[in-house]
C-alpha cells in the first residue's frame, strides 16, 4: 500500500499533515503525540518580528466547531530558524514553514530568511489569517494581491512553495489560479471561516477580538466544496484541511481532489489523530484493492455512472 | 522515538456523586496519571464520540490516589460538559489527557510559617491534594473557603480536622456570611504584631477573587501562588488559546495549562490593572 505524496517536491511518507497553529514548533506536541506519524508539519504561523498576540479570552467553542482568535502569537523568524526549527528537525519529519506578513516586501524578506535555513522542506504562504489588523487574510481575497504575494516570494524561495486560501471568498478558484500563476507549487486549502458568538449574560462579543475563525467538523462541507472546486481549476496540487477528524473524513477529501490533508482542530482533542487517520486510510484501501492512495485523489469527479433506463 | 510525558487513557467511571446541587463528584480509574500527577495537576476529558461538544474539558484533580490507582474529579454543573459528566454511570469510560499543567512542588515553598490556602467555589478542588500532603508533612495550615451557598460547597473531607477551617458563604447559610476575601482580611488584621512570621499563601478561585486576594496580600507583605481555571482547547499547550497576561506584558502572554496553571501572583496581570 503505497501513501508517499508528492506535492510539488514537498515528498511525503503519508498524507496527513500537521495543520498550522495546532501544533506550534513540535515542543509541546511531542508530550502527547508521536510526530512520526505526521508526513509534514506546518509550524506556527511566523512573522519577521514577534509577536504577542490578541487578548483572552482567544478561544470559544460552537456547536461542532470552534473559534479562535490567537492573532499569530509567535516568537519571530529569528528565534523561529535559529531555536525552534533545528529542535525539530531532530524528528526528521519535512518541516513546512508557515508564514505570515504585513507586506509584499515584508513577504519577501521573511521567505528570504527561511531559504537560509537547511530546516525548512517547503514554506506555507498564509494570505489568509482572519485575526491579524494589518496584512493576514487581505492578502487572500483578491486575485491581484494573492498573486504579488505569491509572487513576491516566489523570487526569493527556489523550494516547494505552497499558498494557503481563505474561504472567506466569493470565488475561491481566481484566487487559487492566481496563487498558481504565479508560482505556487501547491495550495493548501481551507484556512479559517470569520466567525463570532456573543455572550447573552454580559452582552459582549465572547472573544476579546471580538471575531475569530471558525474551525472543526462544522467547516466540513464549506471545506470539501472549496477541495472540489480548487482541486478542477488548478494543475497543482492540493492539500484539504477542514474539520479532518477521521479516516473517513480524510478519504473524503482525498475523493474531492486534495493529494494530502492536514489536521488543525482534530489534534486539539485529539493528539494521536494523525496515527488513526494513515491507519485507517490504509486499511480502507486494502479492503477496497487500491494500490496508491493517487489513485483514488479526486476519485469523486469522475461523472456518475447513471442507468441508462429506468424501470 | 517516544517522548511522551503525557498519557491518553480510556479511564474507567467508578463513581458519580451528586454532592449537593449543582456539585458532583467522580472518581474514575487511571493508573497511569495517578501515579504520576502532582497536587494543581489538571486533565482534560473527552465527553464521548460526539463533535458536538466538540472540545474535551479540564479539570483538576480533587484527589489523586496512587495506590488505587484513582483519581477524583469535584465539578459544579455550569454548561453542556459538566451536565453531561453528571449524568454518567458508573462502568462508562471516557478518555483523560494527563496529568497536565505545573504541579506544585510544596517543597519548593517556605512553609517555615506555615500555609494557607484560599478558595472560592470549586476553586477549593485543586487545593484538597495539596492540603493532603501539607498535613501529612505536618504543616501548619489555615484554610479560608467561601462559596454563594451551602448549596454550592465541596467536601471539605479530611480539612474540618486537621487544620483551622475558615468558612464563609454570600448568603450566610454556611459559615461566616459575607465574602471569603473579608474573612480572610481580618484574620490578617486580628494576628498581633508579634506574629512575624509570613505564611505563604496558595489561592484558587474566580479572578475577581483572586485580585482581591492579591491585593491583601500585597499589603500584609505575603507570598501568593495563584491556580488558574481558564476555558480551554487543548489543555496541552499547541493551541495558545488559554492565555494570561504577564505582569506588565514584559513577557507577553502566559499559557495557563503549560506555563500554569500554578503562578506567583507577583508574575502576571490578574486585571488589577483595569479594575
């Protein structure tokens, strides 16, 4: 049974990602979980300069789901490359490095530290964080500026680059043919939806960002259609991240189109999540006879076989 | 390569008692973090398969019991989880992260003056297994507990005897009537002044709570360890969602269930800023 991924030159022992923000750099995770059973991991959303992110309260659940509004807590590239990157690489698990900036040059410049570093097998491009002021998400919603920011570090970072979308889009394609117009060697897909709840007692919004992102099996469906239409509109391809908490879930998207998918919420209340999905992927496709999990990626596009007569 | 601190068991419910209104306690079986959690340890539960609640709850250990191999949980009844947990049956099982967060080291406490503890509701559940090694290693120990009601109290067990047992509730109906924060002021304020000697101070319980605390303790010059109870995600420290400030920002934010849940109050903002 063969489950190696290649994704744009990002190569991969099983499909099944460590998403971004659910993991931070790998210290903690490790107390809980066994990283050998990730393909990748995404690090924690890193910007060039610290950063301390959004008051408490930062997290509130929802029915089936979750929002949050960290606002990209991180410590810098700096310490980032120089710390937290060689402390992982020890796990020898590829390491995708998540990004996330103010500007095009800012952009640039970040994608320029990391491709100093020898840690770093593939950068995530956020264009796509809901809870930033300046930059995060705007750089998501319009083709132009996914396609500068892509661009931009597309210049500077020669490795597998991919792109993450948001869904908080009306056409989330223009935005992905963009990102690959420009250079994009994958695209990771979805990223948060902007989310709020309000506390009836106190009459306030709950989170002290007021809104946040929803993420968890309530996202699912939002995330599968994203997978489906992104994954037939682009030549490259797609890793599908989205309320991920089961084999089944992950086959899913697989079917829709996405080569790889990545697990965020599922590892919060479950940190061995990444072990039951690859074993469960595994043993669908034995009982089914699929030889290479590619075989079955984007496995639901093809048209219905529909009877020719009805009785 | 396995670096696993933490364990994820299948813990067997032995036991769930509905204390009085909305308090429960459930004892349930699982070696792995009996024996290994300190007292202000916490573990985060799964209610079940559904995603619907989604998230698992923390809890801190009101009893940890290596020998038997259990451990006790005393909750009230505020929301979906908690009514859920209520509601099991001995037998059931439920999955438990743990044992999370800093325990406290008593040890590493000047306990030469002795300790007091001070709690607000269920605050007082962390507190019950340090007050159990506190007594066994024969330290003088005071315990100031407030509640809304008789109603709302936890089993003070073992606490009534060996160690003077400050009670207090906001409607009188147990104990002193009035705020715990007031009763444990003027224990302060009644010590002659030839009581030199500072007792270090251990608090649990709502912030406004702990604020106050704070400020008392501040002005009768006493060292003050916090436990913080915060929402959380993960209850491991990959989320960044259950944050606190620390003192002046200097160092940005905290993590109550990695860098906590236990804190010198001198180390971070309860809020006294704002309030």
């Amino acid at each position: 049974m063969n489950l190696c991924v290649d994704l744009g030159g990002l190569k991969l022992r099983n499909p099944v990602i460590a998403a971004s923000g659910t993991f931070g750099y790998g210290e903690d995770y490790i107390k809980a979980g066994d990283i050998g059973w990730f393909g990748a991991v995404s690090i924690k959303g890193t910007t060039l300069r610290p950063r301390a992110g959004n008051p408490p309260p930062r997290t509130c659940e929802t029915p089936s789901g979750l929002l949050n509004s960290i606002g990209l807590e991180n410590p810098g590239a700096e310490v980032v490359i120089s710390e937290k990157l060689p402390w992982l690489a020890q796990f020898d698990v590829p390491i995708i490095a998540n990004i996330s900036a103010e500007s095009y040059e800012e952009f640039s410049e970040l994608a320029g530290m990391f491709a100093q570093s020898s840690h770093v097998a593939a950068l995530e491009v956020n264009v796509s964080c809901p809870n930033v002021k300046a930059g995060g998400i705007a750089f998501g919603t319009s083709p132009e500026m996914c396609y500068e920011t892509t661009r931009a570090v597309r210049q500077v970072w020669k490795g597998p680059l991919i792109v993450k979308l948001t869904p908080n889009v009306a056409d989330i394609t223009s935005i992905a043919k963009a990102a690959v117009e420009a250079g994009a060697d994958a695209l990771s897909l979805i990223n948060t939806l902007v989310g709020m709840a309000i506390d009836i007692h106190t009459m306030r919004p709950v989170l002290g960002n007021v809104t946040g992102g929803l993420s968890g099996p309530a996202i699912k469906p939002v995330a599968l259609r994203c997978v489906w239409q992104v994954s037939q509109a682009v030549s490259v391809p797609v890793i599908g991240m989205g309320g991920i908490s089961s084999a089944e879930d992950a086959l899913e998207f697989i079917m829709a189109g996405a080569s790889a998918v990545a697990v965020g919420t599922g590892l919060l209340t479950n940190p061995e999540i990444p072990r039951k999905i690859t074993t469960g992927i595994q043993e669908f496709c034995q009982a089914k006879g699929i030889p290479a999990l590619k075989e079955i990626v984007g496995g639901a596009w093809r048209q219905a076989d529909l009877p020719s007569h009805r009785p | 390569m396995s670096l696993r601190e933490l364990v994820d068991v299948d813990a067997r419910i032995v036991s769930v008692e509905n204390l009085r209104g909305k308090v429960y306690k459930t004892a349930m079986i699982a070696p792995e973090i009996a024996q290994r959690a300190k007292p202000m340890q916490f573990v985060n539960i799964a209610l079940g398969n559904s995603t619907d609640p989604l998230l698992r709850r923390p809890f801190s250990l009101s009893g940890i019991h290596p020998g038997s191999g259990i451990i006790e949980i005393t909750f009230a009844v505020v929301g979906r989880g908690t009514q859920i947990m209520a509601g099991w049956q001995p037998g059931q099982q439920a999955k438990v992260l743990g044992p999370l967060g800093n325990g406290l080291d008593l040890g590493g406490l000047c306990l030469d003056h002795g300790l007091i503890l001070v709690a607000g509701g269920t605050g007082l559940a962390p507190l019950l297994p340090v007050a159990s090694v506190a007594l066994e290693a024969q330290v003088d120990l005071k315990v100031f507990y407030g509640a809304r009601s008789a109603d709302d109290l936890l089993d003070t067990g073992e606490l009534g005897a060996g160690c003077q047992f400050y009670l207090a509730t906001d409607d009188g109906s147990a104990g002193t009537k009035g705020l715990v924060t007031d009763v444990f002021e003027s224990y302060l304020s009644g010590l002659g002044t030839g009581d030199t000697g500072r007792p270090t101070v251990i608090a649990c319980g709502p912030k406004p709570m702990l604020r106050q605390i704070k400020r008392i303790c501040k002005r009768y010059g006493l060292p003050l360890v916090v436990s913080l109870e915060e929402r959380m995600a993960c209850g491991y420290g990959v989320c960044q969602g259950c944050v606190v400030p620390s003192a002046g920002m200097k160092h940005g934010y905290y993590r109550v269930c990695t860098d906590g849940p236990v804190f010198w109050a001198d180390d971070i903002d309860l809020g006294e800023c704002t309030t």
